[in-house]
C-alpha cells in the first residue's frame, strides 16, 4: 500500500519545524554501499529522500532506485531531471512545472509523457512549482532547462510567480539555487513567498552548514533538501546537526 506521502511531509513540518530530506544523485551512489549509508541517514533522523539529478548517466538508474526502496523505512521520493527518471520503486515524485522560466517543455510538455506511467505505476504525483534562484553560478538545472533564474535581489518576483503557480493548484513551491550552488536561496526571497502563499514551501542547493539550514526554516521553509554538503561531509554527527537545524520545534 501507497504512503501518503505528500501530508507525510506536510504532517513532520508542522510538528517538527521543517522536514529534512536527503537528496541522492544516482551518478553519485554506488549500490554496494548504499544499504549503509541509507541507514547513518536514518539514524540521524532524516525525514525522507529525494532521488534523482538534472542529468543523470548511470546504466543501472533503476538498480538504485531499487536499493535505496528496500534499505529504506522512509519515503522515497522521485526528483526527476528526465523521463527515464520514473520508477515503480518510488512511493511519489515530484510532478514538476519549472514556473521561473518560459520554456514550454519544462512548463507543461514531458508530463504529458509521463502521466500515464506515474498512474499505471500508482506512484503519488506531488505538484509541485519549481523555481530556480540566482546562485552565482551556472548550475546544470539552468543550463539543462534553458531557464533564466529568479534574480536574487528580487523576492517580489519570487512571490508573485509563486503565488501564480498555487492559485493554478500546485501543492508544493520549490526554491532551488541548483546542485552546488555558490549561494543559497536568499532569506528575504523564502519570506516574501511564504507571506505571499499558503502552500509549503521547499528549499535547497547551496546549504552546506546548520546555520545556513535554520535561518531559512524560520524564514517559513517547510522542507530542507540537502545533498552535495552530505556527499562532502557524511559523519551521523554533521547529518545530525543538519537534521537538528531543521527540526526546530
């Protein structure tokens, strides 16, 4: 039986402050050790995991998504970059509309590829509004999407575009600097979103300290997604400082 997984989230940010989510990058994981490393995760109090990347190379894509299910006791969650990004491993994914930029594919073009399989596969769709931000650098996500990012300087712009993309009924607004982002999602551009909406709010790329983590779940992030800073840093002590930031109730 299918997790419910979207008020899963919805249910651990209202008790817990933000839920925290590992983000894994199939290029990036090798299976033998993947059992392990799901379970320091899970010690350390992660919430669920995103898998997926904006390009994503591996011959045995599905092999992982496989692995990282049967290690796991939490919510696997698609983050799919392609189409081939969809597996009946998955408990949701991540049904995204790249609401920052004009590029009809990214818009509303793949997900008419897709929506058959997802259904036929009963995985849970998540709507979801995706926003990349200005980060000082030229991420993958922007090149792969021919996207041009919100300007950082501009939280209005942020806002507005996030409101639009919840009155059209998506249920999750997502404020993504890119994989490695040199900066992250502004303060100021999380707040503006979450005075201006009621749906939650997610952000991620760039947070690399807890610091960085609690400034941004009390500005009104409802999930923290985390990925290159536990690839560079993987002790349950610094995965469970990252947690802690996040959970701040």
């Amino acid at each position: 039986m299918k997790r419910d997984t979207y008020n899963h989230l919805v249910q651990v940010a209202s008790e817990r402050g933000a839920a925290f989510v590992v983000l894994l990058d199939p290029d990036k994981e090798t299976i033998g050790a993947l059992p392990q490393k799901i379970e320091r995760f899970q010690k350390a109090g992660v919430d669920a995991f995103f898998v997926g990347g904006s390009l994503v190379r591996s011959p045995d894509i599905e092999d992982v998504f496989k692995t990282i299910k049967m290690s796991s006791e939490l919510p696997v969650i698609g983050f799919p970059g392609s189409l081939d990004q969809i597996s009946r491993h998955l408990d949701a994914v991540l049904y995204l509309s790249v609401v920052s930029g004009r590029n009809a594919d990214m818009l509303f073009g793949r997900h008419v590829y897709v929506a058959s399989i997802i259904k036929a596969l009963g995985i849970e769709p998540i709507p979801t509004a995706y926003m990349l931000v200005e980060s000082g650098l030229l991420t993958t996500a922007q090149y792969l999407n021919n996207s041009l990012p919100l300007p950082r300087s501009k939280p209005d712009i942020a806002a507005a575009t996030a409101l639009a993309a919840e009155m059209m009924g998506m249920k999750l607004l997502y404020l993504e600097g890119g994989s490695g982002a040199k900066e992250p999602v502004p303060v100021a551009m999380i707040e503006a979103v979450a005075h201006a909406c009621e749906s939650p709010i997610a952000v991620g790329g760039g947070l690399s300290t807890p610091e960085l983590v609690r400034e941004r779940v009390k500005a009104g992030a409802s999930i923290i997604v985390v990925g290159n800073a536990l690839e560079a840093n993987g002790s349950e002590s610094f995965i469970a400082e990252m947690v802690a930031a996040a959970h701040v109730r």
